[in-house]
C-alpha cells in the first residue's frame, strides 16, 4: 500500500524484451536504501517486486497484464519515473490509500502555464472520479478539479511540476490511473447488494455500504438495489 507521495524522481537504467513481459533496471538510491529482494517500490504508480538490488539501483520484472494496463511499456533507457517505497503502518497518509494496481491509462489533453492539466481517461474509469476526490495519476496522489464524462482535470503545484514526471508530460503523453478503490467497492456492493455480497466483499467495502446506506435518500436507495 502506497501514498502517492513521490520520495523520488528516478531514471531507467535498461529495459529488457522477455516473452509476454519485461524486465527493467531502475536508478533510485533514496527507495533503494535498505531494500531487499521481493520486496515492494512502486513505478509511476505500478507496484512491482524487487528482484535484485545494488548500487542505488533494483531489477523488476513486469508482466503482460500490466504492461497491457499500465504505460510501462513505453519506457525505455533514460525515461524518467516517479518512485515510492509502501507505506510503514502507523506512519503519516499525506496523500491517500494508492493499491499501486493501475485501472488503466488516461491521455494528457491539455496543460496551462498555472499547473491545470486536463486528463483524458475511457468512460468505465469516468464514472469513479468526482469532483474534490483523489486520483492517482502515474503514481502521485492528486485532488480532481473538475470531473467530465470522459475527463477530468488537476492543478499542480510547484513542487509536484519540480519533483515528479508531470511536469515534462506533453500534451498526448500517456498516463497510468488509480481511481479510489472505495469507489469500485461500493459499486460492488450496489450491484450485488444483499448482506452476504458485502460480507464477501470484505471490511472496508462493509463500512462503505454502511456510509452509502446512511447517506443516500430511501427512494435512491431502493432503485440501485
């Protein structure tokens, strides 16, 4: 489990073809101090097991699911990527619950000058993003301005424009997305409703149905059952 707190602005090493995956060497000497083998770091909002580590640097293979699903197979030696380690319980949530289980991949439409990027993104993720929610957008943790049907927009501070790779994308650059697992649990449990659909889904998709029943009008409530 991750944050969408950048630690570090990293470099690809190498990119290997392997049959129906890859394999990346990744330059990270902050998300690599004290790391071992089988361990977690997430790649621009991937999660990916370390296969070896030395030298400020660590090996990760990438499987076709989520080279299909995720941007990562557009890397290439040089690309820039934005690293974190998982979070350590007990510590600090400056950003939010981020599974670093990529949804898909949105499309940068436009930028302006103050940091406001809009983000094109296929309408079955649309439905998960609202407005003063967050997103995971290539592993940063961020705050939607203005959600649309097939878009959605961000505004980025200095900092995140100075120390991630979103302040190089371009416009028709390729981003991996996250949407709030809370949201898809509680489409979940409104599609398949009943007690026992929220006892398989697992605590926190109980506690949505709870936060979902208390807060939704009656009449709403019986027509999405």
């Amino acid at each position: 489990m991750f944050t969408g707190i950048v630690e570090e602005l990293g470099e690809v090493v190498a990119a290997e073809e392997l049959p129906g995956a890859a394999r990346f060497r990744l330059r990270g000497p902050v998300v690599t101090d004290g790391v071992r083998h089988g361990d977690s770091i997430a790649v621009n909002g991937v999660c990916l097991t370390v296969v070896e580590a030395s030298g400020g640097e660590f090996t990760a293979d990438v499987i076709g699911e989520t080279l299909a699903r995720s941007s990562l197979g557009a890397l290439t030696a040089g690309s820039r990527v934005n690293l974190e380690r998982p979070m350590v319980l007990g510590g600090r949530l400056d950003g939010h619950l981020v599974q670093g289980h990529v949804d898909g991949t949105g499309t940068v439409e436009s930028r302006t000058e103050d940091g406001t990027v809009r983000v094109g993104l296929p309408r079955d993720l649309a439905k998960y993003v609202v407005e003063k929610g967050s997103i995971t957008v290539d592993g940063v943790s961020l705050t939607v301005v203005e959600a649309g049907d097939a878009h959605f927009t961000v505004s980025l501070i200095p900092t995140t424009l100075e120390l991630t790779t979103l302040g190089v994308k371009q416009t028709g650059d390729p981003v991996n997305l996250e949407v709030d697992v809370l949201a898809k649990y509680v489409e979940r449990l409104l599609t398949h409703g009943g007690a026992r659909g929220a006892a398989d889904a697992g605590p926190y998709a109980v506690a949505a149905r709870n936060a979902t029943d208390a807060a939704a009008p009656s009449a709403t409530k019986e027509a999405l059952r």
